[in-house]
C-alpha cells in the first residue's frame, strides 16, 4: 500500500452494542485520528464493492486527515 496509512486499530462490534461510545472515546484524545466522516459509518469490509475497490481507497475515503497522529481508528 502507497501514500496514507491505514488505521492501527479497529473498533468492530454488533448493531446496538455501544460502538459509538467506544468510537468517541479514542476520538478525543488529540495523538489519535478516528476515521471521518462518522456518518455514514464506514462499512469498507461489509459491502463487497467498497472492499473491491481496495484497501488504499479505504484509507484515502476515511482516513484523509490522519497523516499527523501517531494512532489512527
């Protein structure tokens, strides 16, 4: 993969089982960059067409504002 980095966590969870919370926690921090917009929700490894497109247009779609923090989810 070339150009932006990809996050270095993921926060993956069932419908209704506090994702949200667990997102704007880390989002806070200033040394962590949460993957933008949070609406619509990235759903890169659901739809298989977005995951078709490949990982770099995962990172360059949610994760274009990250290239100064050290953790990005």
């Amino acid at each position: 993969m070339h150009g932006r980095q990809g996050p270095t966590f993921l926060i993956a969870g069932a419908p209704r089982s506090g994702t949200t919370w667990l997102y704007h926690l880390p989002d806070r921090h200033p040394d962590v960059y949460m993957a933008k917009p949070v609406r619509p929700e990235p759903k890169f490894f659901l739809v298989d067409e977005l995951y078709a497109r490949g990982l770099q247009h995962y990172v360059d779609t949610w994760f274009a504002g990250a290239e100064a923090v050290r953790r990005r989810g």
